[in-house]
C-alpha cells in the first residue's frame, strides 16, 4: 500500500465536494495524514474584476469552518485564485500531496464538452492518486453511504 502523508481536498461547499471532505477527512484519519483543504476562487476579470480583499478574507474564514470531526486531524486551509484545475494541480504538486479527493458531477456528452469538467482534467493531469466521489441522489433522500460511487486513478 501507498504511503498517504498528505491529502488535498478542493471544496467548493456543495454537496458532492462536502462528501469528497468527510471521505477525505476520514482518509487522514485513517493514514495519520495532513489534509489540506482548498478553495478556489476563478478569475473573471473580463466580467466582475478581480476580487476585493474582503470577499477573499471572508472565503478563507468560511474554509476554516471546515473541519474535520477528528480534533486531531493536522489540516492545512488555503485560498487560491484562478483556474480551479490548474490551482488544483499547481497545490498538489507544490503541496506534495500523495491523493486528491474531490466531488465529480460525472457530467457527460454535450453538458461535459460545452462546462468542460474540473475533475477529468485533475484526473488527467495529476501525479498523485485522485479519488472522485460522484452522487447522484440527495444525501438527505438516502443513507449516507448509500447512491455514492468512488472512483480512484491509478
């Protein structure tokens, strides 16, 4: 078995990236690793602007509300903007993570090609493992560990 010293989670507070943090958090447990969670905020300069100082303070007061139900998870909260695979990609490397656990719509056809997909992308591109959790049934019309499919790359 691989050794897991440290696990990145991108979260964006939906439901499928909550579930891929409990995964993750669980994980870490688990190996005794760091988790290091991660919001990214994209760029639209060509329409907004970039973000004021305050909204960015405030996105990393709501990341470290995250946390694990493990007190003695070491866990590592950052803020990055830009493009969410490339920020993804660019913290693993740089993070030296050995998994990335994220939520996966599981998008396909026209819907893939025209939203593109974040997750194929990490999947694609990543030099770690990467374990996507995809639902397709509200967690509250289900048990938890019931509707859930968790995939791994290799």
């Amino acid at each position: 078995m691989l050794p897991i010293n440290r696990i990145l989670v991108p979260i964006d507070w939906g439901e499928l990236s909550n579930r891929a943090f409990q995964l993750a958090a669980s994980l870490a447990r688990d190996h005794n690793a760091e988790l290091v969670v991660l919001n990214v905020v994209p760029l639209s300069v060509e329409i907004y602007g970039p973000p004021s100082e305050c909204y960015l303070d405030h996105r990393l007061v709501e990341l470290r509300r995250t946390k694990p139900s493990d007190p003695n998870t070491r866990v590592q909260y950052l803020l990055a903007e830009g493009d969410p695979a490339t920020e993804i990609l660019r913290v693993a490397r740089e993070a030296k993570c050995d998994l990335i656990v994220m939520g996966t719509h599981g998008r396909t056809g026209l819907n893939r090609f025209i939203m593109g997909s974040v997750a194929e992308e990490v999947l694609r591109l990543a030099r770690c493992l990467v374990l996507t959790v995809t639902c397709n049934v509200p967690a509250n019309l289900i048990g938890e560990s019931q509707g859930c499919k968790v995939t791994t790359s290799e």
